[in-house]
C-alpha cells in the first residue's frame, strides 16, 4: 500500500521497486489524497500494473493508510510511503519469512536510512518507541492480524504507527520478528513527514498516546518530563 499527497518527486521510484519485485505474486494499492501536482499523472501512466488507486482528500496519511488496508485482499500488507523505495528482493524476503513461520504475526525488515537500521526490541517499548527499523518499506503484518488489532488510530496525526505497535505488543502480545540485518527490504528518505514533526509535538503525542492505551499514568509523566529535560538540555547546551 502506497499512499500519496503532492508527491511527484519520487512516486515513480517507489512504484517501479514494486514493480521490479523478484517475487511476483502482490497487489499495488496507491491511496492518493487528491494531489496538485504530477502525482495523479504517474499513478495514470501505471494504471494497468496497479491493483486498486484513488485519488481523493482524505484526512491524513493515515486516514489513507487505513484506506488502503481495507482494500487490500492480499494475505500480508506492507506500507510503502511515495518517497520510499523496497529493494529488489523485499517481497521475497518477506515472502520467506511467514512461509516458515506460520505463527509469525508481524516482520520487521532491516531499512537502509543514512545508515542500516535493523534489530526489533519489543521489551523496550514502555519507555521508548523506537524500537524497530522504520514503519514505510520495512513493517509487513498478516491481515487477519491487522483485523484483529484493528486499523491505525487517526486521532494521532504523525505517530499513529506507534500506537499500532503498541496494542500489537503489550495489548495483544503479538509474534514479531526482524530480518537479519544484510536482508535489507527498504530505503527509507529522512525527510518524510517524521522530520517535520518538531521535538516537543513527538513528546506530546507519544504521551497522548501511552495515556489512551492506559499504560500507568506516573510512568508516562515521569518519561515525558524526561523527554523534556533532555530536549531542552539537548537545546541550550554550549555550541
């Protein structure tokens, strides 16, 4: 599932790395949240590869996302933000995974960022979220399990992804795994729509979100205040 808004500059990279797979047998879904620019033009030229598009306003990337979840009659989802590109034997790695572990509910696959970023750390979770490679180009989950955790949150515009895997560990404790950590699935951009989220929103958000899932109400306090001390020491220390 790709999803889009005004992202012309590199849609068509993140399409033909789908479409350059090894392992042929998925679905494209491009959920495009009614584009100005060129963006509807290159979802046009590759119409005949994709399995499903639209191209209407939506409210936000993962409002979008959702979308596109709904559509999907694949047994695995994968998201592929329009800036992102797989490698060429993603799907197969992927692929590999849930063939021989029929339990495995989730898969994390190593992401090349400005450097390799692979390992999944679940244990971690209730004191940080950054816990896995990256959500575009390296989360693959079955989509019954997705039925079962239920859809992302739209109420948290830039982390609803953390909320996910946080009622897939500690709500539902969920089989996840990583790829090892030259079985590379993704190329992840740095200036998605994460980098744009200043410091102090990321701390805010992450706390509403620990709030909503009920996680002990001084141990959210304690790490948001934390976060702020570090961010503001981080901040005003000597250049």
């Amino acid at each position: 599932i790709t999803v889009v808004l005004n992202g012309d500059k590199h849609l068509e990279k993140a399409i033909k790395s789908v479409l350059c797979q090894t392992y042929k047998k998925y679905e494209l879904i491009i959920i495009d949240g009614g584009s100005t620019d060129k963006s509807v033009e290159i979802i046009k030229k590759y119409k005949k590869k994709i399995s499903y598009w639209s191209s209407k306003k939506d409210n936000g990337i993962y409002d979008a996302m959702n979308k596109g979840i709904k559509r999907a009659k694949g047994n695995i989802i994968g998201i592929l933000n329009s800036d992102d590109t797989y490698t060429k034997k993603a799907l197969k790695i992927v692929n590999d995974y849930f063939s021989k572990d029929r339990d495995l509910d989730f898969l994390f696959g190593s992401v090349k960022k400005n450097r390799v970023m692979s390992g999944f750390h679940p244990h971690k979770i209730k004191w940080k979220f950054n816990i896995y490679p990256g959500h575009s180009s390296g989360f693959f989950i079955k989509k019954n399990t997705h039925k079962k955790v239920g859809l992302y949150n739209t109420k948290f515009k830039y982390s609803a992804d953390y909320d996910l895997m946080y009622r897939m560990i500690v709500k539902n404790k969920l089989i996840g795994k990583c790829t090892k950590h030259n079985e590379i699935t993704g190329n992840f951009r740095m200036d998605g729509l994460g980098s744009r989220v200043n410091l102090l929103g990321k701390i805010f958000e992450e706390t509403k979100i620990r709030i909503h899932n009920n996680q002990n109400i001084l141990i959210v306090f304690s790490l948001a205040i934390l976060h702020f001390l570090n961010f503001f020491i981080y901040k005003f220390r000597p250049k």
